[in-house]
C-alpha cells in the first residue's frame, strides 16, 4: 500500500552479509531461484536489512535449509520464469516451478496476504523460515519464537541485531484453511553453553511452541482443492497487537477484495499527477511516482503504538507515527515533492514523527537515518532539520514551531555527534580525526541555513543570528587558488597533497569527491561564483566535471557510485543539484543541455533502468521534478530552479483542490532547449518559481527550441536565490 508497514515481495537471494549489496532489496531481476515472500522490505536503499518473516509454499516433501541455486530441489528455494511473473502496484504473483505452485500477493497497510494454488494431488504445507534475513549473518537473529495457538493462529517474533541493532518485530498470521499439522524446529547456528530444559512436547511436530534463535515452521495442510489464502500481520510492540491489526484491517480471508483495495489505493495516490509524454518517459515518470510513494512508511499499530528510538512503546496521539528515514537523500527532493501532492496532514505526520523520536531519543536528536523508530546513525549531517524547516517556511501547519526549532537546535549543537563540537569552536570539521570532514563541514553549513531561515521567521533573531553565521562557515574549507572544498586540519592548515578526485576512506569527503562537494552551498551560490571569479569560472568549473576523463576504477572501493558523466555521479545524492547551477551562473540553456544528458543517460523503462539505488524516492523525485521542469536546489527558499520540460504535458492536482498545469509547445528530442517561458499566460523573466506560484494553480507553459536562448533568465535578478552579497562576502582561505 502507499506508505505501508508491510512491504511484500519475493526474496530471489540471501547472501552473507558481505556479498549482499546487490540484494538489498531483496529481490534482483537476473536471479532464477525465490526463497520464499518475506513481508519488510527497503525501496533501494544504500544499505539494508528486513526481509522479515519469510513463507514458501512447498507442495511435497519439505526441505528445511533454502538449497543451492544451481541443484534444483536441493531445498526449499524453487525455480521461476519471468513470464509466469505479474507485478502491478498493490499486487503481484508468480509460478513456483519446482512446486508447480502459483502464488499470489497483496496487502493492506499492515497485513500480507497470500494466496497459493496448490497442484490437487500433492500434500500443501507452508513454511516460514526465521532464520532468513537481507543483510544476512551468523548470529544475525538475537532471539526468537514461534507459537501455534488452539484456533490455529500463528504468532511469533525476531530480535535482530542489524542495521538497527535489537530490533524487534512480532507476527501473527491465520490461514483459510485448517492445519492438519505443524513442525517446529530449533536448528540454531551457534554452539549452546547452556540449553536450559526442554518444554512440552517429543517431537517438532507436538511442541505448540518454541523459542531460540534458528527457528523454522512448517504448517501442513494435506491435499487441497481450493486455494490457501494466508494473512500475516506485523507490529513493532507485540504479538497481541499483531492480531489486532490483522483483526482490524483484514477480518476475512477474501484476497480479491484486499487486492481490489490496495488497487483502488494506489489509483487514487497515482492520479495525484495527470501525465501526457511519449510511452517510454510516461512509464518513467509514473513509476517513479511510485517509488517516491512508499516511505517514510506507517510504522505503529492501528492503536497508535509504535517503538521508539529508546526501544520503549509509544503512542501517537492525533498523529501517524512514520519511520524509515533515509534523510541524507530525501530532504533534497523526495520530502518537498510530498508538499506538493501529498495533503499537508501528510507532512505533519512526518514532522511530529521526527520531533517525537527527538525527545524519545537517548541522544536528544533528531533522527539521522532511522527505520521502524530506531536509529541506524548511517550518513551525516542532521537532515531532519531541512525537512522541518521546508514544511514551516511552506505554511504547513500541524505541528509546534517552537517546539520544532528547539529540535532542531538541539541536533545542531549535540556536540558528541559527528564532531560538531570541533565544528562549532572552529568553524569547520577538521580532517585530523575524521575522514568525511569536508563533506560535513558543507552539509552543516546548508542545515544551519535552513534553521536560521525559520528562525527568522518566527521572530527568534538570537536563533538566526547564530545559524546565518554556521551558514557560512563552508567558506572555511573553501580554497580559493584551487577553486575547490578541501579537507583541512585541526591547526588551520589544509591537508596536504590535495587531489580532487580522491575518495573513498579518510579522503576528507562522504561517497565521493571534490569535484561533486565543492559546489554543495545551495544557500550561498552567489559567494562560490565570486570567489571562483565570476560568472563564467562557475560554468567552466562544471564543464570540466561533466566532461572528466575518469576511469571508473577509481571508486572501487567507494559505495554507492554510479551512473557516472565525467566526476558527475547521478546514482548519488549529492551530484542531485549540480546541473542546475548553470542557472545561477546566468546560462540555463547549458542547464537545459545537462538535464537532456542526464535523462537520456540514467533513466529508462526497464529492469536495469535506474543507475543506481532509488535511496526511498529520491532518484525518482528527482525525475518527475526535472520532468516538470523544474527542480527544489534549495529546500527552505521555497524557490524552484526553472531547467527544462520532459513531458508534453502535466497537472500536479494540488492537495489544497487546485491544478497546477505544465504545458510545452514544440516538444521533441532536437528541440532541447526552452525558447520561451510562460506563466498563467504571460512571459517569465526570471529561472526559478515560487512555491506559492505553483499552490495558486495555473499554467506553467514552455516554448522549446532546437538553439538555445542566450538573453533569457540571465540578469541577477532573474536567478535564484542566495544569501550573500559582494559587501556580506567573507574571504576564503588561500591554498
């Protein structure tokens, strides 16, 4: 469902933690084999986990471990054909060869349901499989039970010690026909000093319940004539309250109608937006208009239960409780994409789910990257802040502001965190002991910027005094005679030799180099411009990124690196804004020459269509805004910059009733650049809009070109915002 808590599909392969990158999500494309359908899954994300409480329908004998790929029946894993596989939003099945099994998926918010067409003349079981995770390693799994109550029901539970470390997950799950046996197995990885006593039973097929930390079921249901529909909730505080939600959302086992349901759901979240462009870039667009739809996701119970970021249990009260916050990608696009399609309650429930985990946190902050209320302290920077402060300065109400901003400035002054002690005695993040120091050094900078900027609004000048002046301390890491961010240490000094393709561990630079991080002060562009020397050295700057000679071999050992157009390096976050900036130079038609490089280049309708991970929806916003033409650099400006159409035609059916329409006239692949703009019927001067432009409703109308139109949107006042001033400018270090 969009911004569900299950997220069911089939996991293909569960490799060794090590080798799992490309198994993130559970499920890849080229594989032959599927383990089973586990019900937690992440939208491509740069790191993992989940993959909990995995079923496979066996028809036959039963096999206890998962087998070899290449050995069929070897295990319980079975082969597939794509051509036997139908996947559409909310609903997806496939033909389980070596089982001659057809199975079937759909969900509710907190529900999975399956159901399985089992061959008439073979014994039916289902078997789930605790031990099972993405992200997989020995000992992986803490704790864990399995328990067949007297009505058949199932429930249980795994603490995992993964990327969010003691993680707790419970279940409970029903089946539409009745068991005719059970077997419960402990094949527990590790050697047992102490096993304690045995419970009731002689046998895995009379123990009605089991604990420990290898844990297998298997649920028989001899030879069936009619398809087995099988329900298994989920819930972050308890078993009970996993059958409260079953109870709650799917009371019956009529799979048509939850999937008639979760179709009817995802209609009415896709229509936000009204798409006419050529078959292959609608396709794009309105699947990554899905994508950006599943997280952050509902993370409590239907009574408003959730576990927070001290492990304890919460109630949200008047609010949704949401988690999986991958905050380093989603602040950029992907949240204020939400403030335009989403209703604004939306939006609160996200702020109120990042200032609860705030105080619910041992730390005092808000969150970095967290999933199901727990923090993972993956990636830098205090991103929460930017998304705040977005939803504030766009009139989004549902929250305290006050409350907000003082969580807000909490985060930015925890000094254990990050080094932001060193930071705010120094200025910057010195390199001496920390090798993403420059990176944090530019993030900082931006997320105070965001809370000066609420601050300011609200009237709390102390606030904004102090955060406009962080604001600019990227300047300190700045080398003018080099022309690029560069590490610096502790002594005031910067590190010495500097190669601005260096990346990778202690390179002074997070998933990527100086060549993408030098230009990250979407607050302050106006400053780089002039300390590089003007307009032009801007333009040469990027030119030389995008059109590097780079042998891929040098981010071997970097994460998350590809979709590469010279040291531009679409598959990660922080290159996300970089074509644009040749908007704030006074040159968009070159923005409009990049933006066509990078869309014909990085995406396409096809298994391998994204360069890279999807990071929970920010590739994709990414996308439908660059489609529309135009892209938030700067969340908190309430500005988009204006770069260039990809669609013949598209409404934003606005979330306050109105329509916001973007039309072009000329549209094809040799007019790439935009000849005129237009907006509710008169000439735009200037390349950027405002967010009250577009929640107006109107017509935003481009006229493309096969040249480009050197006279528009080049003066100063016509480009997007910064903060500075040549009489604010603060000098830069010298190399």
């Amino acid at each position: 469902m969009p911004f569900g808590m299950v997220q069911l599909s089939p996991d293909t392969q569960i490799r060794p933690f090590k080798q799992s990158y490309k198994w993130a999500a559970g499920y890849r494309y080229e594989d032959t084999t599927i383990l089973g359908f586990s019900h937690t899954h992440f939208s491509g994300a740069g790191h993992s986990d989940l993959g909990d409480f995995l079923v496979q329908p066996i028809a036959g004998d039963v096999k206890l471990e998962p087998g070899e790929i290449d050995l069929p029946h070897s295990g319980y894993r079975s082969r597939f054909h794509h051509e036997t596989e139908k996947a559409e939003p909310g609903y997806y099945a496939v033909t389980l060869d070596d089982y001659g099994v057809r199975a079937e998926l759909t969900a509710t918010t907190r529900v999975g349901v399956h159901r399985y067409t089992f061959p008439a003349d073979q014994p039916a079981h289902l078997l789930m499989d605790l031990r099972s995770s993405i992200y997989n390693y020995t000992g992986k799994v803490l704790w864990a039970s399995l328990r067949v109550h007297a009505d058949g029901t199932v429930t249980g539970m795994r603490e995992t010690r993964g990327w969010a470390p003691a993680r707790q997950l419970y279940f409970a799950m029903r089946f539409s026909q009745p068991l005719v046996g059970h077997e419960l197995y402990d094949r527990e990885p590790l050697p047992q000093e102490y096993k304690g006593f045995a419970t009731p039973g002689t046998s895995p097929a009379d123990t009605q319940a089991i604990t420990g930390r290898g844990l297998i079921g298997v649920f028989d249901f001899g030879e069936l004539r009619q398809p087995l529909v099988v329900k298994v909730a989920i819930s972050p505080v308890s078993e009970d309250n996993a059958i409260a939600n079953l109870d709650a959302e799917v009371p019956a086992f009529d799979f048509d109608a939850v999937r008639a349901s979760a179709r009817s759901a995802w209609e009415n979240a896709l229509s936000v937006i009204n798409i006419k462009a050529e078959s292959a870039m609608r396709k794009s667009l309105y699947t990554a208009l899905y994508h950006s739809l599943m997280a952050p996701g509902i993370a409590m119970d239907v009574d408003g239960s959730y576990r927070g970021p001290d492990y304890q249990v919460h109630k949200a009260e008047g609010f949704h409780f949401v988690s999986t916050f991958s905050l380093w990608d989603t602040f950029r696009a992907e949240q204020p994409l939400m403030t335009l399609i989403e209703p604004p309650g939306r939006t609160a429930d996200v702020v109120r789910s990042l200032l609860v985990s705030q105080k619910e946190s041992p730390f005092g902050i808000l969150p970095i990257w967290q999933f199901q209320g727990l923090e993972t302290w993956c990636m830098i920077g205090y991103h929460a802040v930017p998304e705040i402060a977005d939803a504030y300065m766009k009139n989004i109400a549902g929250f305290n502001a006050n409350e907000a901003l003082d969580a807000m400035v909490a985060s930015a002054t925890y000094a254990p965190y990050g080094h932001l002690g060193e930071y705010m005695k120094l200025g910057y993040v010195p390199v001496d002991n920390d090798g993403e120091a420059a990176s944090k050094t530019m993030e900082y900078a931006f997320d105070d910027w965001t809370i000066a900027r609420m601050a300011r609004r609200m009237g709390r000048n102390d606030v904004a005094d102090t955060f406009e002046k962080r604001a600019k301390n990227w300047r300190n890491v700045f080398g003018k005679e080099s022309g690029f961010v560069r590490p610096k240490k502790a002594d005031g000094t910067f590190r010495d030799p500097f190669n601005p393709a260096q990346a990778g561990a202690q390179s002074g630079f997070t998933e990527g180099n100086a060549w993408q991080y030098s230009w990250y002060q979407p607050q302050d562009e106006a400053t780089l411009i002039q300390l590089l020397g003007g307009d032009q050295k801007l333009v040469d700057k990027l030119d030389a990124m995008f059109n590097a000679k780079v042998d891929p071999k040098q981010y071997a050992d970097v994460e998350d690196i590809a979709g590469m157009i010279g040291q531009y390096i679409h598959g990660n976050e922080p290159s996300h804004h970089l074509a644009y900036l040749y908007d704030y130079a006074g040159q968009p038609w070159r923005t409009q020459e990049r933006l066509k490089q990078i869309v014909d280049s990085q995406y396409r309708p096809a298994p391998d269509g994204l360069v890279g991970n999807d990071d929970l929806g920010q590739m994709s916003a990414w996308l439908l805004f660059t489609a529309f033409g135009f892209y938030p650099v700067a969340p908190g400006t309430n500005e988009y910059v204006i770069g260039r159409p990809f669609v013949d035609e598209a409404t934003l059916n606005l979330p306050n009733g109105k329509h916001f329409r973007v039309t072009t006239e000329n549209m094809s692949d040799g007019n790439r650049y935009v000849g005129k703009v237009m907006l509710n019927g008169k000439p735009l001067t200037r390349s950027y809009l405002r967010h009250e432009e577009i929640m107006a409703g109107g017509e935003l109308h481009f006229v493309m070109s096969s040249t480009p139109n050197k006279t528009w949107a080049t003066s100063q006042s016509a480009r997007p915002y910064s903060q500075s001033t040549i009489a604010s400018q603060k000098p830069a270090e010298q190399d």
